[in-house]
C-alpha cells in the first residue's frame, strides 16, 4: 500500500501563517496589549496547511496556534510570563518557513 505525499502548504497558507507570525511577534513584544487581533489570527492559521515536516501534532505550527487562540483569555502575570514562549513559537515558525520552498504555486488551484 503506497502512502499519500502530505500536501505542501499554497501561497495563502504562507500568507497566513506569516500574518500570524507578525501579529505574534507584536504581542510578544507588549504582552498586554489588546489581544483580538492574535486569537483571529491564530483562528485563521489553524485552518492552513503545515509544512510537511511539520504536520504532526506538537508542532511549533500547532503550538504557536493553540497559544494565539487562549492568549486573550490569560490574565495579566500568565501574559508577561508567556510572552518569550510567543516570541520563540512565532521565530520557530518563520524559521521553519524559511527553510521551505514558500508553497506551491498552481493557477489551477491558487488562481
């Protein structure tokens, strides 16, 4: 029995990971600032393709989602607390991202 290739994450997968790892990285930075904008952020990247490598529960990819969706729900100490874990989470995806190919590019499936 042959085994399916992963499928590799579109350009807009990219993008919205990338949207994430910015609005992340802003938070990381001032931890209790308004947080909506992190939890929709990492609503929407839930819902993109992983690099291959990466599409295996525990994945800084699904870590980095799981604490974008609760940030906003933390209180004030778990937030100053957790705001390096954010910033590592939101470095390891970009750097994960960057040693991929970017996504694949096919007009008849990306437009």
């Amino acid at each position: 029995m042959s085994r399916r290739r992963p499928p590799e994450p579109s350009s807009e997968d990219i993008r919205k990971w990338k949207t994430l790892i910015g609005v992340a990285q802003r938070q990381a930075l001032a931890p209790l600032s308004y947080a909506g904008d992190l939890g929709k952020r990492a609503k929407s990247a839930a819902k993109a393709v992983m690099p291959p490598a990466h599409q295996v529960r525990g994945s800084v990819f699904a870590r980095l989602v799981e604490l974008g969706k609760v940030w906003a729900g933390l209180d004030r100490d778990q937030r100053v607390r957790r705001a390096d874990e954010l910033a590592g989470l939101a470095d390891a995806v970009e750097q994960a991202l960057s040693e991929g190919h970017g996504g694949r590019s096919r007009a008849d499936l990306d437009g």
